[in-house]
C-alpha cells in the first residue's frame, strides 16, 4: 500500500503571445551581468500541493478544478498538472 | 544537426524548513472555496530560458550560473536545471 502522500505539481505559464514583462526584466537583468547568450524568458508559477486523498485519479481532477477556479487565470495562462508520490 | 534552440526550465523552491507565506495564502484560499483535501501549499517560480548556444553542457553551467548569480536566493531557495529541445 502506498504511504507517503501524493504530491501535485503544478506548473502555470503565460500562453504564447501573451506579453511577459516579468521575464523580460530577467532578460535584461541577466543581460546586464554579462550572460549574452539568451533568445528569450518566459517566467511562470510552481506550485507544489500535497494532498490527503491516495485515489490519483480524484486528485488530477480536484487539482484541475483549483487551478481553474483560483491558481490560473485561464484568458492568458495555460496550466498543467503531474502527480508523484 | 539539432534545429530548434535549446530550452532550460529552471524550478526554484523554498529550502523545507523555510516558511511560505504565499503557499500559505493559496492553502487558505483553496480551503475557503471547499478544497479540504490539502496537506500543504509550496509555491516557487518557474523560468524557462531559450538559449542560442548548441552545447548542452555549456548551457547547463551558464544557466547554473545564472541561477547561483540572480534568479535564485540560495540561502533559503533550490534550484534545478533542464535542459530540453
């Protein structure tokens, strides 16, 4: 039987097209200390949700549901869900 | 001969131990709208990095470093580095 809980890991980007000032100020930030070699940046959210349920269907589920209803605002971010124990 | 850029997607975490104010809000936040199946709430960013070099372990190093000189606080943050196509 599995003991540890399960573990959600969410990760939230902005959807393609969709400015990003937060990653360009890191561009320009890492620009300016000498890293020369970037094309671009894209910043995101990670989130990390432990959680009591053990049935990892019902957890992808609810998960999507919070990241639908709260985490992520879907007009302009996409969002994906992995379970790990 | 690989066509596409390389692309690092970078994840940084609080230390455990360290305390999370903003995962706490989102925890507090989910319970309030009915999510009750939650144990904890981490939240940590996620940056992806499109890169012009080739190299792969060169890129691995340079985007540590960046980590090591910016984008991570690591007294009380972990980073981890992919790289990818």
């Amino acid at each position: 039987m599995r003991r540890s809980p399960l573990k959600a890991k969410v990760h939230i980007t902005l959807k393609s097209g969709v400015l990003d000032p937060q990653g360009k100020a890191v561009e320009h930030a890492l620009g300016g200390l000498g890293f020369k070699d970037i094309i671009d940046v894209r910043q995101g959210k990670y989130i990390e949700l432990t959680l009591k349920t053990k049935d990892k269907a019902k957890a992808k589920s609810e998960v999507e549901k919070m990241c639908k209803t709260l985490l992520a605002n879907t007009i302009v971010e996409n969002f994906t869900v992995d379970l790990d124990e």
